[in-house]
C-alpha cells in the first residue's frame, strides 16, 4: 500500500505526495487552493504493470519508431546503461501488456524490436491501414518468394528451371517491393547474378530469421493410402 502525505505549499497550493515502498517511486500532484484536493489511490493495481522512468523511455522509443530497432538503438534512443537493460526492459514491457490485456506486445523481428498489435486484431486493424493491400502479391509472386526464400541463394535461370517460365519481371518487381535483392555472383559460367531475400522479407512477415519459415514438409498435403499402395489397388482393379 503506497503511503500519502498533504501540504500546502508556499503559493498556497495543495501538493499530494504519494510513495510506493514497492517500488520507491514518488508521486506528486498540485491542485488550487479553492479547488478540491484529490487522491489517486494505488490500491489493487499490479506493481509490474507500472512504469518506470526507463520502462515509459523504452515504451515511446518503440511507439514511434518506423521499424524495427537494434538493441543498441534501443540504448542510444532510451538514454539506457547497454543492451542487457535494454532486454529486461522488454521484458518488463511485455509483462505489464500481457497482465493488463493489452493489445500490443514487443517482438523480435528480424535484427530489431519493434511493437506490434497481437495477430487477432489483424482483421479489424488491416481494415484501417490497408496492410494487406501493400503485402499482397500475384500468385506468380508469391510461388516466385516462396521458393527464392527456402532455396536461397540461387540464380534466375534455376528458378525459372524450377517454376517451368521466365522470372524476369517478377523479379524485378519483388526488388522494387524490397523484398529480394542481389546476394552476389555465382561461380558458374557466365557469373550470373544470385538472388535472395532482404531483411524488410523478414520484417514484413514478422519473422526473426529464415529459421521461423514453415517446415516445407509440414506444408505437404499428407496422403491417406500411401502412393505404393494405391497404385498396387489400382493395379488389382
């Protein structure tokens, strides 16, 4: 329980003054003096979910930040001690979102933090930014990303080989969008150009690494009659 003291001060004012043994924070609030003095009462309300001085730092360096940021951005934006504070911050953060019900939380994405709305409100808050109308790819696009993402580095002639038709424009256009870009050069005859995917790939599909992608044999359609068996039935018919 926060203890509360009350003066007046020298220009007649009320000041509330209110401490928490919890967590040695001091509260003070000023009224007038014909006005009727007020008390903020602390009781009931989960210490964890209060925010410290660094907590509302790190708390308005995320809010406003374009994209996400490396934990030394964190450090230099949030006037923080290093990169270990920077964590526990988090920490604390997300804490304080979950026990309050919060819609936000703070994710890893890519190489930074960035604050995200939690994936059920993704309906009704697409509906105001048009998120999915910017991420929305062809279908040509998205087969194009998705097999550049799981055999990446690779060059266009062995994703048009794997595809079955030319990659050019699309391409081109996944580069215009940020998505891909040029890794390099291969050693084959020719040195054609390698292409793989870029950060705002990992950013835009909120993943930490091209380790979060789905396992590509999990995303197989499972057969009920094994294919050996059903050919042997239908052999027999």
């Amino acid at each position: 329980m926060a203890g509360r003291t009350l003066a007046a001060s020298a220009a007649g004012a009320w000041t509330h003054r209110i401490a928490s043994p919890a967590t040695g924070q001091h509260w003070s609030f000023f009224v007038g003096r014909d006005e009727a003095p007020w008390v903020l009462s602390l009781e009931g309300v989960d210490v964890a979910c209060i925010r410290t001085p660094k907590m509302a730092r790190m708390e308005g360096v995320l809010l406003v930040a374009g994209g996400p940021l490396s934990l030394r951005k964190l450090v230099q934006f949030g006037t923080l001690a290093d990169t270990a504070e920077a964590r526990k911050l988090i920490e604390q953060l997300n804490v304080a979102y979950d026990r309050t019900g919060s819609p936000f939380r703070v994710e890893r994405v890519a190489t930074g933090y960035q604050l995200l709305t939690r994936p059920e409100y993704a309906y009704w808050l697409g509906k105001l930014h048009q998120r999915q109308a910017a991420l929305k790819l062809s279908a040509p696009a998205l087969e194009t990303l998705t097999i550049l993402a799981y055999r990446q580095p690779m060059t266009r002639a062995d994703l048009e080989s794997l595809r079955g038709v030319q990659c050019t424009e699309i391409l081109k256009m996944l580069m215009d969008r940020g998505l891909v870009r040029i890794a390099g050069e291969d050693n084959t005859l020719g040195r054609p150009f390698l292409y793989e995917t870029t950060r705002k790939f990992l950013e835009t599909y909120g993943l930490r690494n091209l380790d979060d992608l789905p396992d590509a044999g999990q995303l197989r359609r499972k057969r009920e009659v094994p294919l050996v068996e059903a050919t042997e039935e239908a052999d027999a018919a």
